[in-house]
C-alpha cells in the first residue's frame, strides 16, 4: 500500500450516496492521497453512475485535489490491484426494496429494508452478489481491504468472513451517528464522546457513554427519554422512561422495532396508504437528488442528500480508511469476526464493537459491561436468525430459509413465515438462481 499509488474501487458508484464519499475524500486528501478512484456499477445503472461520475469530477476540479477519477462497468478493472475495495450496491435496486417492505406488510408485519422478512430478502439476494465480487478480489488485489456498507452490513459481512478469504470490515453509520448526536447534546466535538457498544448489526446497545472521560451515560439514558437517537429512515418515537431504565444502556434506533413493534406496525401501515412505503419516498428524494446532479454548475455535495438517510456514511467510511492507511491504532465501531469476544455467541459470526484499527485491520476490544439476559435473549435470537439466513443464501435451502424466517422475532409465525417466503422467492426469482 504505497502513497504514490493508492487505489479505491467504489462498487456501486452510481448510488447517491457518492458524493458524500467523494467529500470525504477530498477533505482527507492530505491524510490519504489517493491516485485512483475507480466508480463502478451495472450497466443499468450506467446513467446513474455517467451523472455521479460527472458532479465527482466538477468537485474534485474545485477542489483541486488530483485524484484519477474512473468511471467503468468493468468490475475487474476496477478491483485488479486496488488497496481498498468499498461496496455500497442494491440487488434489485429501488424496486426490490419496495417488495421487501410491501410483502411483509400483506400479513401484519413489518417491511424494513434490512430487518426482519424484508432483510431478510435483501441479504439472500445481496450474498451471492458480494461473494462473486470476493472472488474477484482474491484473484485480482488478494492484500485489499473490503470494507462493506451494502445492507443489511452484519449479514452481509458475516457471509464474507465466512466464505472468503478477502480482509473484511462491515460498517455503519449509526455508531458514528450516535456519536453525532451525544456530542450535539452535550455541545462538544464528536471526537470528545467515547462509546462502548455490544452488539451486532442494527441491533446494537450502547453500553456506556464518556464525555471527556466522566461517565454520562445516566445523562444519556434521562436525555433519551423524550427523543431517542434516531436516524432518517426511522420513526423517532422516542423511548419510555421505564423501558429504558430497565434495559440499562441506549437502544440503536432500530431496537424500535423490537421494542414496540404494535406501534411501528400501525405507522407503516398508515404511511404506506399515504405516501407509500420507506422505497418510494426514496425514490422521489432520488429522483431530486440526480436532477441537482445533472446542474453543471454544481460544484459540491447539495444538502439535500442528508434526507437520504446515509448521514455521516463518508466520515465513518474515509475514518476507518484512513486509520488502516495511517496506521492509527484509533478505536472505532465496527462489523468484525466475534473470535469469543462475545461468549454467548459462536466465534465465527459477526459482532458489531469497539476495536482499535491499525494497518492490519480491526482488532476487537474486550467488553467491560457484563450482558444482561434481556440483552443477551434478543441477542442470540436475532444471531440465530442471520446465521441461517447465511447459510439459506449460500445453498439455496428452503428449509433453512423458512427456519431463518420462524426465528425472526418479527416473523415468528411458521404459517405467515411460508407465505412471505414463497411471495419473496416468487418476486425474486431472477436475482435468486441458487433457489431452483
């Protein structure tokens, strides 16, 4: 991994979300100088990527940063050779989403793009895709890094570290989102909040929260009372004042569907007659965002894209890039290989956790707070469920797909779990070959 040479391929380069990426490149530059950028996607998205492609090269012009920027549909070409390889693709794009979240809701449960039977759908058609593209980095940049954002990111991970031999690193950004927003309450910078947080994937807890090193994770839980930390694409309900002192630590805002699922349920429900579903309401923030693209006079990253829902994905992305290239040994929260850290779980499974990043990658850091059963219930439950959900992807089982479903705590009805199985089989047989 030479300076002189550093070489980034974005799968899915054509999403939204790029350049917020490509911001965070160019404000980094001097940390990480990169010389190739490669962005790359699927000729149907070929559009998509030509006027993202386009506003990358206006930002970096204004910028003056010289990065190479490539635009290709060659995925190899992208790959052969580079230090790092991020992928951020949608199997099926917006219109696969609005079946995860439509299918569920036919029999009373939640849609959710990466919870839940909509998740589930999501990762069956995602896997196979991701571990074709491992392939392709072991044959063609076998020492790069693959750091995943693809949804849902622990499943997908959890595939890669089980099925590949490529260096992966899953990430979120909701670990740095929290951050944000105790910082935002506190009034300091982010880089004076320090979390530990225990858990996997969009069902994380934070289990303590330092400001300047003095503990205020009382504070946190009493401010979490009337707003809870929240992201775009979830109701901010807020939390109950007794729920969250049972629980003892602060639920991501995901847990919302967990902790009250009735309430969710009414609320999509209710939206989907009004404005649709999550997919659709995307798809018209889309459709804005790539018509501000297309301005030739645009020259920077348009505010709008904070509606998307990705906030704060470039900093946690180019943090975590700059921390391996610089050798940083700085903590940052992350999807990696269990390997025991948690002992309730299987050491082959992903966890999402502190670790301190080095040139080598993410290496766990052992866990202070001690799991509660409560904690430690839902914890192996929904593990259980993306374990088989891993496995149903990989084989193509029914079986096991159907189990994976059952296990779900916001399936769980054998009967409504066949039925939302075969209506996702059926909507998804083109992106589910290994399902014959």
């Amino acid at each position: 991994m030479k300076g002189n040479s550093l070489k980034i391929a974005v799968i899915g380069g054509g999403s939204s979300y790029t350049p917020e990426l490509i911001e965070g490149f160019i404000k980094n530059y001097n940390e990480l100088p990169v010389k190739e950028l490669y962005l790359v996607d699927i000729p149907e998205g070929e559009e998509k990527l030509n006027i993202v492609g386009s506003l990358a090269k206006r930002m970096l012009e204004e910028a003056d940063v010289p990065i190479e920027l490539h635009l290709t549909t060659d995925r190899k070409k992208a790959i052969k050779g580079a230090d790092f390889v991020t992928t951020q693709i949608r199997v099926g794009m917006l219109d696969a989403r609005a079946r995860d979240e439509q299918i569920p809701l036919k029999y009373n449960r939640i849609g959710q793009e990466t919870t839940g039977a909509g998740g589930f759908a999501k990762a069956i058609r995602t896997i196979p895709v991701i571990l074709d593209i491992c392939k392709e980095i072991e044959e063609l940049a076998p020492d790069a890094f693959l750091l995943n954002f693809t949804n849902p990111a622990g499943i997908v991970t959890e595939a890669v570290l089980k099925h590949s031999n490529v260096k992966t690193i899953g990430l979120c950004n909701l670990p740095i989102g929290t951050q944000m927003q105790v910082a935002s309450w506190f009034d300091v910078k982010p880089s004076d909040v320090s979390l530990e947080m225990v858990g996997i994937n969009h069902l994380n807890w934070t289990t303590k929260v330092e400001v300047n090193g003095v503990n205020v994770t009382h504070d946190v839980l009493t401010r979490a009372n009337n707003s809870g930390l929240h992201v775009k694409n979830i109701p901010d309900l807020g939390w109950e004042p007794q729920l969250l002192k049972s629980i003892n630590a602060l639920p991501c805002a995901y847990h919302r569907y967990y902790y009250m699922p009735e309430q969710m349920l009414k609320e999509q429900i209710e939206k989907s007659k009004t404005e649709g579903t999550r997919a659709d309401v995307v798809k018209e923030v889309e459709n804005d965002l790539f018509e501000k693209y297309k301005d030739p006079n645009l020259k920077v990253k348009p505010k709008e894209l904070e509606k998307r829902g990705g906030a704060y994905y470039s900093e946690a992305a180019v943090q975590l890039i700059c921390s391996i290239y610089n050798n940083k040994k700085d903590t940052q929260i992350v999807n990696v290989r269990n390997n025991g850290l948690i002992k309730q779980l299987p050491d082959d499974v992903s966890i999402e956790v502190n670790c301190v990043i080095d040139r080598n990658g993410a290496h766990p850091i052992q866990i202070e707070t001690e799991l509660s059963p409560h904690i430690r219930g839902l914890l192996q439950v929904v593990k259980a469920y993306e374990e088989l959900t891993v496995t149903a992807a990989v084989k193509g089982d029914y079986g096991i797909a159907l189990q994976a479903l059952i296990t779900h705590p916001l399936v769980a009805d054998s009967d409504v779990a066949k039925k939302i199985l075969d209506d996702i089989l059926r909507e998804n047989r083109h992106y589910l070959p290994q399902f014959v």
